[in-house]
C-alpha cells in the first residue's frame, strides 16, 4: 500500500560534484525519486544557521507517494545522506545533506530512531517555509493544525507584555 511523506531536505556545505549547498538540496530533490514518486517540490530557500552550525543553510521539501514503510524510508534516506558524504557528528552541526520525514498519511509513528511527526517541525521556519508552498493543508495528526497554521504561528508578530516597561533611553 502506498503513503504519502512529506520530507524535509537541507545542506550547508559544499558536495564536490554538485557544488554549493542550493545545488546538493537540488540534487536531493532529484534522487528522493528513486523512492517513489515525488509528487511536489518546494523551491530551494537560504535560512540562517542553528545550533552549532556555522554557515546558512539551504533547504527545501518534497511529497513523496511510496511503497516503503516508515523504517524503511527512513534507512534509504540515511543511506543517501551517506552518499552524498553526511557522516555522524555533531547535532546540528555543518551537513552535506540532511533528510528527515516531517509527516506520513498514516498520521503518527513512533519507534526506537523515528517519530513522525518530526518532534521539532512546528518551531522550525526553514521546515515550515518550504513545506508551505506544497502542503500548507496537510494537518499534523498530533495538534489537529495544518502547516499553514503552525507556520502562522510561528511568524505571527507578538505584541509587547503589558506592563512591560520600556528601557532607559
């Protein structure tokens, strides 16, 4: 039976033949297809650097139709993060390519390694930026919430406290 993912793709560092981080997150896009049938791809966006990471980020999404379970999908990105030349190291760290299953038709999954939805997606722009411009309808199973309303959330400008005093000038 076929699922639908929504995966999230990002790069900060150069590949030798693809070239600049936008360029690897393209090339990405490119080979998720070997897992089935991509049936959306974001544009490729530039975000700020997180956590110990030092250059900006490009990142990207795509929906992918596919024959794999979630573990399943989950080894093959592994896998093609390896290709690309991602090696273990240091959490949010400098990254050839970086692919994560953000949300699944089949609503919730959780195992040793893997839950879906991602635990962090709702407080990530550079997630949420790109996967609203294919699925801003498609609900996280948790909060009942579309993207679009995680990412308003997000974004939305947030008055000042009342009673908040203003600082000396």
């Amino acid at each position: 039976m076929s699922s639908t993912y929504l995966i999230a793709l990002g790069s900060n560092r150069r590949h030798v033949a693809y070239g600049l981080p936008q360029a690897v997150v393209r090339a990405g896009l490119e080979e998720c297809a070997a897992l089935g049938t991509v049936t959306a791809r974001s544009p490729v966006i530039a975000t700020p650097p997180m956590g110990a990471a030092r250059r900006r980020f490009a990142n990207a999404a795509l929906v992918l139709e596919s024959e794999l379970a979630p573990p399943s999908l989950l080894a093959a990105l592994k896998r093609m993060e390896r290709e690309f030349g991602r090696r273990r190291g240091q959490r949010w760290g400098d990254r050839v390519l970086d692919l994560d299953i953000v949300l699944w038709s089949g609503g919730r999954w959780v195992s040793p390694g893997l839950t879906i939805p991602h635990p962090a997606f709702a407080q990530r722009r550079f997630v949420l930026d790109p996967a609203c411009t294919i699925a801003p309808g498609w609900r996280d199973p948790v909060s009942g919430l579309t993207l679009a309303h995680h990412h308003a959330r997000l974004t939305r400008p947030r008055p000042l406290l009342r009673g908040a005093r203003s600082l000396p000038k």
